[in-house]
C-alpha cells in the first residue's frame, strides 16, 4: 500500500488503543485490507481496517457467514497476504517476508486450529502432534517427547497411538490444539474449535484454551456460538469486510 | 542433507507404506515400463555387446588383402603370389607386421561311416595364421610348422573348427575329433589326414552374421572367413598356386590404419567392399568390416531402444497423472503441512520422494519380470539375449528417472498449492 492510502485510511481508535498505551504489540493490522478477483469481479473481502492484538490478548470474532472472518484468520496466520495495508508479526512486515520466511513464522509463531480438525487420518495422534516439529528440524526423540507431553496436557496420554478415526470428534480437537501448542506458539488461531463437538466436548476444549490463555498464549478465536465468544477478553464483530467491538 | 530434510524424506517413504493400493498401482505401471526396458536392453544391448566382442576375436588388429572369393563370370581373377606377398611386407616395412598368406579352396571331405563327402573350405596356414584369428584352440593344439603336409603315403595333421567337427562327426562331442581321420582331395591328389586340433567358434550370432552377409548380395571374403566351418592344413599340404588372401596381424590400431593407407596406395580403390563384383584385390580392415554389421545391427536395436523409451514416457504420463489424482486427493493434508511450516520445497520433496520409491519399488519388481520376458522370447522367436547385471543397474536407473520425470508436475502443483484457497473451501 502506499504513503497515500494509508494517510487515507482512518484509523479505528477503538481497535487500535490497545497499541497506543504501550503494551506490547504481538499482532498490528494497520489498513490491512485482501481483494479477490472472481472472474470479473473483485471481491472485497476484507475492508482497509485496523487491529491490534496484544501479547497475552483472548480475542473472539464473531460474524455471520462470509463475513471476512476466515480470512481475517489466513491474515494472520500468515495463510494469505493482504493486498493493501501493513501487518506487523511479533515485530516483522509481513509483506517483506519470503514464502520461506512465512512458512518459518508460521512454523515458530502460530497455532492453528480448524472446526474440522484436520489430522492426518493415516497417523498416530503422537504422530499428527510431531508434525509441527518435523519442519521445525527437531530431533525424532524430542519429537516425540513433546508430543507425548503436548497430548498429555490435553489429556490424552492414553490415546498417542490411535488414530484419528479411533477416536471422537473432542479427542480428536484435542490432538489438534496439542499439535499447536507443541510449538509453544506465540499467537493461537483457532477457528470454530468447538464447532463440530456436542457440549461437553466443546468445554473441555474451551477450558483447555482458556488455560493457554491464562498461561500468556494469545488467543484469538473465531466462532458463531455467543456463549463461546464470551469466555474471550474481548469481542470483536465481522460485518461485510468490516471489523468493530461487540 | 539436514535433519528436516532427513524427516521430510521419511514422511515420503511413511506415505508410501501406509497407502498400499495406490503406491502398488502406480509401482504396478512402472514395473511393466521397466519389464519392457529390460527386456529390450537384453536382447538390443546385449547383441551390440556380443558383436563388439566378436569383433575383438576375430582380431581387430588384423588386415587383410584378399581374393575375392566370388567373382562376376567372366572376371578374370587377379594373381596374388609371393611377389605381392614380399611386395606386402615391403610396403609395411617398420610397422612391425606379421604377414601370413593363405591358401583356400574348397575340397570333399571323406569320412568313415559317411558316404557322402561334405565339401568344407580348406585352408592351407603357417602357424603365424592363427593370430589373425585371435581365438583359442578349443581342443587338441594348433599346427606347428614340422607337421606334415599329408600325401597319399604318408598321413597329415589338420585342424578343424568346432562347426566342421559337428558336421564330419555329428554324434560326437567335437572333442572326441582330435585323434579322429578324414580323407580329402586336393588337386586331384587324395590325402588322409588326422585331427591335431579343434578351434572354438567365437561368434555367438552366426546366423546374425549370415544374415547380414545374404543382405549384401555375395559372400564376401571375410564372410568365408567367419563361416569357421573351414579345415585347417599345413602351408605345404597345396602345390604352388595363387595365395587367397594375405592376414596381416599389427601391434596397434594406428599402425593398422596407416598399414591400409599404405596398401590402398598400391591397390587402388580397394577399399570400397562393393569392390568384390570388379575383381580386383580388396584390402580392408576386419575391424572396419564387424563396425559395418555393428551399424546394421544397431539399426534394429535403435527400433528396440524407441520401443521402451516410448513405454518409459508412456508409463511416466500414467504415473504421473496418478499422482497428479493423488495429490488432488490431498489438499487437505498439503495445506495443513503448510499451515504448520512446510516450506514448498519440503512438499515437493515429499511428493517427489513418494513418486521415485514407489517407481523404484515397481523397477525392482520390473527387473526379475523383463529377464524371464526376455527368456521367453529368446525361446520363442531365437534371438539373441544377453542379460547383464549392469542392464538391471540401467533399469534401475531408469525407474528413478521414471519417478522423478512423473512427480515434477504433480510436486510443482502440491507446492504452489495456496493454503488459503484450500482452508477457505474445505477446511472449516
């Protein structure tokens, strides 16, 4: 984006005072705005809008369906780049970093977690939590050491060896939030995480992020469900594009 | 090669394993592509490696200045006595040659139990012949220059060619020839003889070699010589007459060139092979001559060689569409490697590991099937087939190349593959 269009873009002072008073920044969209094109059309996904998430922050973005919400998402993990606007990572313009550089961060900085989970069906619950370390060159034993602590920190210690369709869809969201944090990330993205459980199972995963939350993860968490928003700090709404506090 | 990279390579041998079906397929096709590859390599390959070998027996450092054996009627037959055979080591003065004249001709061959004489070529040789040959005597020993020439009153020695030994003596082992007797008539005189020697045939593809030598329209002089069905006589055992060829044997192949410049200088245009049906002398390297069936020989097997190239890109299409199918079915799995840090390079890897092993997997599988192919079809249609270890290694070789010519596309795809695109439509 140029000089120009971000003097243009005014800037959101409720979305970002949280990096005017000081705190650490871990994540700063300023303008950050991502444009499709589908065949003639330009579709905007996301309008120039301003976010600052700080270090230790629990986030829930709540929106209607097609709302940009997921895109906001790819955004920040890193998944896609925004055709205007600048985005600040732990310190680092995303724009100026190489596909290799953005699979690093993506690698060392965040957590994902997907409504559908997203294991490999064809792997051991150790071995879907290893996955993370694999790219980060970590050695086979400690792979599977902090795999192994990962799971059971989620409570899963019995399961390491069964695989995904062995086990039910809250066992299953929980080897996914182990294989993100087994990278000790610094931002966790979660995506509709209990989107696909019944009650219980969807709980014992919120609990388990709130515990990462309470331990300095950053969290920010997109969901439809109300009652999950509020167990966040913070609400913020998804609207056409747009970005705004509950 | 780092760790990642050790792990990444891993993951693409787990794949491998884990999905049995689809990596048999496709292992499937690349064993065919490589059946085919071996085969061809054995008979195409192997024949070119035979007749080069050919080649070296028959004594690549050998030249000769010949007779024609078949002359166009009318064609008077052009002398060649002692003088062009003092003239010939004249000529070849410093080059140290070893010049043997040779005497040839046709003659019936008695033996007892058989009625009928077999009319087999006589060559009357010094000893110094059988260098020209550069073949060993199978059994028995060579002529030595006290052996007698045979007369009516007093028994010769001879040698013979295994094939000759077949033909005289076909129920026996061509080792029970030596010791054996035959009678022969030469210039009207009958002489007996008594077998000092068998000589081993060298040439594996003798019908090859008959073949090739019907194509050209006449026999020629080196034909006669390849036949080795001849007998072998001493120098004296003819009267005096007209020598059919002179061998000379020299010690390296400049020396053999520059011995042809040298002869070619005095028997002019006799270089050219179509000078047969003229009359006129020939002088021609052996080596040059086996290199002209090599070329013909080559011609098939290049039609062989087009065969399992084309069987190769064939196979290399179908694996690499299955691949391209296979790596569709994985979107999921590539953007979640994405999402957790693969670089695009460690998805190609990966791709490219699981197409190379599962290609290699159906080479190993391909080889012992491409041998028995080739075995069968040796039995089926008598070709020559030659099979090597070093033809597995190429077939080796070319199932690697055979996964990595079908996993670019299907790599490239998987490591451009946007992760976002992929978790916007199918992931949530």
């Amino acid at each position: 984006m140029t000089a120009d269009a971000n003097k243009a873009h005014p800037h959101d002072p409720f979305l970002v005072e949280g990096c005017a008073d000081g705190a650490e920044a871990l994540a700063v969209l300023d303008g950050v705005a991502r444009t499709y094109r589908s065949g003639a059309v330009e579709v905007e996904a996301l309008k120039p809008l301003d976010l600052c998430v700080r270090r230790g922050d629990f986030l829930a973005v709540m929106g209607p369906s097609g709302s940009g919400k997921s895109t906001l998402l790819h955004v920040l993990g890193c998944l896609d780049r925004p055709t205007a606007g600048r985005y600040l990572l732990d310190g680092h313009d995303v724009a100026r970093l190489s596909d290799r550089e953005l699979a690093a961060v993506r690698n060392a900085v965040i957590g994902f977690v997907f409504q559908r989970f997203h294991l490999l069906a064809d792997e051991s619950a150790r071995r879907n939590v290893e996955l993370p370390l694999l790219y980060a060159g970590v050695a086979r034993g400690e792979r599977r050491q902090r795999a192994s602590e990962a799971l059971d920190s989620v409570g899963l210690s019995a399961r390491m060896t069964h695989r995904p369709n062995q086990m039910s869809g809250g066992e299953q969201q929980r080897v996914a939030l182990a294989r993100a944090l087994v990278k000790r990330p610094r931002l966790l993205l979660a995506d509709e995480p209990t989107g696909n459980l019944d009650s219980k199972a969807g709980e014992r995963v919120l609990q388990l992020i709130e515990d990462q939350s309470r331990a300095g993860t950053t969290v920010l968490m997109i969901t439809h469900d109300p009652e999950v928003a509020a167990r966040a700090e913070q609400t913020l709404l998804m609207r056409d594009g747009g970005l705004s506090r509950a | 090669m780092n760790r990642r990279m050790r792990s990444v390579i891993r993951e693409g041998l787990l794949h491998v394993t884990r999905h049995p079906l689809r990596s048999s397929l496709t292992a499937f096709t690349s064993a065919i592509a490589i059946a085919v590859t071996v085969n061809v390599i054995s008979l195409s390959f192997g024949m070119q490696e035979d007749i080069a070998g050919d080649v070296d027996l028959f004594g690549r450092h050998t030249l000769d200045v010949g007779v024609p054996p078949a002359l166009a009627p009318g064609v008077k037959r052009p002398s060649l006595g002692e003088a062009q055979v003092e003239r010939t080591r004249r000529l070849l003065t410093g080059l140290d040659p070893i010049v043997v004249p040779r005497r040839q001709r046709a003659a019936p061959i008695r033996v007892d139990g058989i009625d009928e004489p077999y009319r087999l070529q006589v060559v009357a040789a010094a000893p110094a012949y059988l260098r020209t040959l550069s073949i060993p005597v199978a059994h028995g020993r060579w002529l030595r220059a006290d052996d007698a020439p045979g007369s009516p009153e007093l028994e010769g020695t001879c040698c013979l060619d295994e094939a000759s030994a077949v033909r005289l003596w076909p129920q026996r082992d061509p080792a029970e020839a030596v010791g054996a007797r035959l009678e022969m008539r030469i210039d009207g005189v009958a002489r007996t003889m008594r077998v000092v020697g068998v000589l081993s045939d060298p040439l594996r593809y003798r019908e090859l070699f008959e073949t090739f030598d019907e194509g050209r329209g006449a026999r020629t002089l080196t034909s006669s010589l390849l036949s080795f069905r001849n007998i072998y006589v001493p120098a004296a055992t003819f009267g005096p007459g007209d020598y059919t060829g002179i061998s000379i044997v020299l010690p390296t192949d400049e020396a053999v060139l520059e011995a042809q410049e040298r002869l070619i200088a005095v028997w002019a245009d006799a270089r050219d092979l179509a000078a047969l049906s003229r009359g006129s002398l020939i002088v021609f390297v052996r080596k040059q001559w086996m290199e002209a069936l090599g070329t013909s020989t080559m011609q098939g097997s290049m039609v062989g060689n087009l065969v399992w190239i084309l069987v190769v890109l064939v196979a290399a299409v179908m694996i690499s569409t299955l691949n391209l199918i296979t790596v569709r079915e994985r979107y999921d799995e590539v953007a979640l490697r994405r999402c957790e840090g693969a670089q695009r390079r460690d998805i190609a890897l990966q791709i490219t590991v699981e197409g190379v092993t599962t290609a290699l997997i159906g080479g190993i599988v391909g080889l012992p099937i491409g041998y028995v192919g080739a075995h069968v079809l040796r039995e089926i249609v008598q070709f020559p087939f030659r099979f090597e270890l070093r033809y597995a290694a190429v077939a080796t070789g070319v199932a690697i190349l055979l996964g990595l010519i079908s996993s670019v596309i299907p790599a490239r795809h998987a490591a451009t593959l946007q992760p976002a695109r992929v978790l916007g439509r199918r992931l949530r």
